[in-house]
C-alpha cells in the first residue's frame, strides 16, 4: 500500500513557473515507477512525465523543454519543475507510481493539485 499526496500547484501568470511535489509514503520500497498526469477541465487525464528508479524519464511532446522530473529518494518524494507556463497548462495535475517499470505508472494516485494559469 502507497500513499501519495501532491502539493504546490497553484494561480499563476503565463510564463511565469512552479514546482511541484509528491511525497510518498507505506510500501515505498514497492515503487519502481514515479509520474505526473494532468487533467484539463472536460478533457481527459493524460500523462505528463515519468521517471523511473533507474533514472529513465519520458515527457509528453507539449511539455518537453520546458517541464523536468526529479526524484528525491532520501525524502521519498518526486518533483515536476514546470517553467514558461502557458495557459494550455491548466489542469488538475496528479501524482502517480508503479511497482514495475512502466512508461505510465497507475498503481497508485495522489489526490490532485490545481494549477491554473492566467493569460
């Protein structure tokens, strides 16, 4: 069993950044697979970025450049440094980890951070 809780979403200006966390905690040692989805109002949640413990990472094409993924392991925690944000950012974004390898970690969700950004 994992739990997973994000925090630091938030209002902010295009261009302007934010980073977010996912601290995770129970069965930590279980996860091999750490991401972020987002989900725009009406549309579907879709995968943002993904790191997995070898330090392998994939981004979605609308974010690469600008969105990097870190792990924290010492403190079991799983960033999304987002810069030069745009308002096509907006969404509920939610944290995610697997206990395998996987290019789309789903076994476990956080229970989401709003980020909105204004033009």
């Amino acid at each position: 069993q994992v739990q997973l809780v994000e925090s630091g979403g938030g209002l902010v200006q295009a261009g302007e950044s934010l980073r977010l966390s996912c601290t995770a905690s129970g069965n930590i040692f279980s996860i091999k697979t750490m991401g972020w989805y987002r989900q725009p109002p009406g549309k579907q949640r879709v995968l943002v970025a993904a790191l997995t413990n070898d330090g392998s990472t994939v981004y979605t094409d609308s974010v690469k450049g600008r969105f990097t993924i870190s792990r924290d392991n010492a403190n079991n925690a799983v960033y999304l440094q987002m810069n030069s944000l745009s308002p096509e950012d907006t969404a509920v974004y939610y944290c995610a980890a697997d206990q395998k390898p996987v290019t789309g970690p789903d076994d476990y969700w956080g229970q989401g951070t709003q980020v909105t950004v204004s033009s």
